[in-house]
C-alpha cells in the first residue's frame, strides 16, 4: 500500500498525457514522476535551464554535474536541451509549460495559491513559483489535506500570495478537488474517506455532485 504522499503523486500521474511539457516542484510533486503510466510520454523542464530532464525513476545514473531546480542530482533524457535562466523564464512566461505540479500551504475557494512565506519565518524566496502558475497552462496543487489539522483549504487565503485565481486541482490524500466558477468541487474521494469527513477537513464549503467518483485506496 503507497503512503499518503505516494498515494497523491500517483493519482496526479493519471492527469498527465502524452506530448505534455511538464514542471514539477520540489518535494511531493517529485514523486509523480515514479508513478508516469508506461505508455505516456511526457518532457519534464527544470526552470534552472533543462527541457528534457530525466526526473524519477527514469534517473538511472545520475550525473554529479547536473542538478535540477530543487538541487539533486540528475540526468538528461535524449534530446534535451539546455538554456540559461533568460530562455528558462522566457519558456515559461510565454505559456510553454503545459502542466506545474506544486505543494502549497494554502489553495481558498477563489483558486488563490499561497505556497512560499509564512509570517515571521525565515524562507529563502518564492523561486519560479510566481512565474510557473502564471504561466503555465494548468496549475495542480500537490499536499495533504490539512497541516497537523489546520485548515489548507480555505474561504479565503491568510498567508501572503504567490498568484491570484491560478489554481485548477487540488489532490489530497482525501480525494480531488476542481476549482470552478462556482467554487470547490469534490469531483473524486478516496474510499477510504467520507465525504463529511472531507468537508470537516476543509474550511472552504466543498460542492458535491451526484456523479462523485470513488477512488480505490492504492
């Protein structure tokens, strides 16, 4: 059985297709690369200066001179090319990447993305975050459902912004979560949790279709 941060990596994986250009942040949303279906063919870009990264398990002998975004070593699948930090931003702020996976300390109701300060905390700065769920043509948020029980999807973000209404899924090891026009829609649950005991670990009122799909527990 996958643990809860393998479990929300694995269901990510499904929402990637074939021909997708691909960011993914440090920490959890690596994981979806482990989890990549064998028949979908995704280019991974690394906002250091890599189209064509080799992320998870295709990393099978890592290179000591190469480091990826979050400062592990990596390799280079065939044909990847590498550019400085202009071309990187330049790739990325003109709508080039398809898909970025990131973590998040709090998603609200509005899709509003706070993921890189927390108020009298020493942190080294948002990175490319700002420029990938801006420019990125879908933006997935990758964590667990609360923080040891404290709301993280919330009516209204508390902590500082990262982006305005950029966030369209949120995965959880509860289930998956839309953001619409209407709001939060549970669109998937895990067996394992009920639907209210979703909504009580969500401060953001959760809409619920009729056609909420059950996810098996993996």
């Amino acid at each position: 059985m996958l643990d809860m941060k393998e479990r929300i990596a694995c269901r990510i994986a499904k929402e990637l297709k074939s021909g997708d250009v691909v960011n993914l942040g440090i920490g959890l949303p690596v994981k979806v690369a482990y989890f990549l279906p064998e028949n979908v063919e995704v280019t991974f870009e690394s906002e250091n200066g890599f189209l064509g990264i080799a992320t998870g398990s295709a990393i099978t002998n890592p290179n000591p001179d190469l480091l990826d975004a979050g400062g592990q070593y990596s390799a280079i699948q065939p044909g990847a090319c590498f550019f400085d930090s202009a071309e990187s931003f330049g790739l990325i702020r003109g709508g080039h990447i398809d898909i970025t996976v990131l973590g998040a300390m709090q998603v609200d109701a509005q899709g509003n993305l706070a993921n890189w300060a927390v108020p009298g905390k020493l942190v080294v700065g948002m990175g490319g975050a700002m420029d990938l769920v801006t420019g990125a043509r879908k933006v997935i948020i990758a964590m667990l459902h609360t923080n040891k029980g404290a709301y993280k999807i919330m009516k209204q973000c508390t902590l500082p912004l990262t982006a305005v209404s950029v966030v369209d899924t949120i995965v959880t090891e509860m289930g998956v979560i839309r953001v619409t026009e209407r709001g939060l829609v549970l669109t998937e649950r895990f067996k394992d949790y009920t639907v209210e005991q979703i909504q009580a670990a969500t401060e953001a009122e959760l809409i619920i279709p009729t056609d909420l799909k059950v996810l098996e527990t993996p």
